[in-house]
C-alpha cells in the first residue's frame, strides 16, 4: 500500500519532470509579454458585460471596456460592477482597460460634469482592479484642433492625477496631438499617473511619424496601451506596416496590450476574429 508520503514524493517528482521536459523542449512557461484585447464598441456590444463572451468567441483574450458614467450597465453604479467581474471571469477574458468614449461629444475641458466622471471611473477601477482608463480627445474634445481647450485640459488633469497617483491608477489620453505635444502636456501636468494611449492609424492620419513617435515616446515610457487600427480595411490589408510597428513596439521593451480598434468589412464577426488572428501571427502565438 502506497503512503500519502510516498504519494507526495512521486507528484513532486513528476512534476519536476515535467519542469524539466519543459525546459528541454523549450516550452515557453512566462507570461505572455503581449496580449490581444479588442475595443467593445467593435463588438457591438459597448459597456455591456456581454462583450467578453463575444471577444472569446472572437479569439481575444481582453476587452477595452466602454465606462459609461449613467445608464442601466453603467459601471457608475457599484452594484453593476460584481457582473461585469462575472462576466470577464466566467468568459475567461481579461478586462484590459476602460475608456470614457462620452468625452468626444461631451469634452473633458468644457463638460462641468466630465471630472467627476473620472473621479467615479478611477473608484470603480480601484474595487474592481483594472489598471488603466483612457480619454479620448476627438470630435468636439479634439484638442489638437481646439487649442484654447489645452489648458483646461491640463488643469483638470492636475486635478486628477494625485487621485489616480493614490490608487496607483494610470489616466491615458488619446489625441491627435504629435509625441512632442503630448510630452509638453504631461510635463505641464507633472505627474507619472498621465501616459499616452497610442494610435497607430490616428497618428499616420494626423501626418506623424510612427515609428519615430513611438520610439521618442517610448523613451520616456509614456505609452500605457496601443491601438493596432485600419480604417476601412482588416489589420494587414491596409497601408500600416504592423510588422515594423511590432518591431518598433519590442524595442521599447513595451510589455503589455495590444487592442484591436479597426474596421470590419463583410461580416463583423469574420473580419475582427481575422484581425485577432493577424496580431497572434504578429507577436508569435
């Protein structure tokens, strides 16, 4: 008859074996350093805790959740929160980020609201641990065209950060600003709590150099999380070169999410588990 120590001795032994197999075979058993994620608004399905099953049937491992501040899924309101959690745990799918997609219709700079919706966002970030939230600064909150609104911009962001900086919470701002400008914004607001969500197709449209973008940015570690981006054709299709990006991305030692915010010809469903796919063969998985 087997002891239980013997027992224990053989599962311990079996198990370095496998360490070992694992080893010799040259079995990747780290973390992930890049991860796959997807916006929710391009699943159809923006701040509902339904996202994450569709991103899993997709091929995503992570969703950018839409925080909407009111509204019957509003993660505003605390009771909402425990779905959602559900949710993500239950689809295996990771919460990658938040993002306030209102800011665009109703800017950061002149909504009297607006700051409070951050000040909510980050207490639902710190019970339901999600790292990262992005403003996002186009249409009517286009910053870049707005100019005037650059300094109630960084006034308020002064205001938030020591806020995220006692969470240990990360506000990303997402522009079509160039590197330097958003380096003098963040310089301006003084804090290591503001990073710069960084669009790939956005900065290529605004007439940027990516590649130089990333790497001047990346330098000082100012971008949180990525937005791999076609505009009317799937990842790979279009006149982005996502190989160089890649190349770009690993030698900034960026470590982290790479989200898929891109277009869907043809059937949505087809074209964004293709645009997963071709970020996996990107990074190797």
């Amino acid at each position: 008859m087997t002891t239980r120590r013997e027992f224990l001795t053989t599962i311990a032994a079996g198990s370095l074996l496998l360490a070992d197999a694992a080893m010799l075979f040259g079995e990747d058993t780290e973390k992930p350093k890049w991860k796959v994620g997807i916006c929710d608004w391009d699943l159809r399905v923006a701040g509902q805790p339904g996202s994450f099953a569709v991103a899993k049937e997709l091929g995503f491992e992570g969703v950018q959740v839409s925080y909407m501040p009111s509204g019957n899924d509003s993660l505003a309101t605390r009771a909402n929160r425990p779905r959602f959690l559900a949710a993500a745990k239950a689809a295996d799918v990771a919460i990658a980020s938040f993002c306030i997609i209102q800011f665009n219709d109703r800017p950061l700079a002149t909504t009297p609201e607006a700051e409070g919706w951050v000040v909510e966002c980050l207490e639902a970030m710190d019970e339901m641990e999600v790292e990262m939230v992005m403003l996002p600064f186009f249409g009517n909150a286009d910053i870049n065209r707005h100019k005037d609104h650059q300094p109630l911009v960084i006034e308020k962001l002064k205001r938030l950060a020591p806020i995220a900086e006692r969470k240990k919470k990360i506000i990303s701002i997402e522009t079509y600003l160039s590197a330097e400008d958003h380096m003098r914004i963040i310089d301006a607001v003084g804090s290591d709590a503001i990073k710069v969500y960084y669009d790939v197709r956005n900065s290529k449209d605004a007439g940027y150099d990516i590649f130089q973008e990333i790497e001047m940015l990346g330098a000082k570690k100012l971008i949180c999380e990525f937005h791999f981006k076609e505009n009317h054709t799937r990842l790979g299709e279009g006149d982005i070169d996502f190989a160089r990006v890649f190349e770009t991305v690993k030698k900034i030692d960026y470590e982290g999410w790479l989200i898929v915010e891109s277009a869907a010809p043809g059937d949505w469903r087809e074209s964004q588990a293709a645009n997963a796919q071709f970020v996996k063969r990107l990074i190797g998985r």
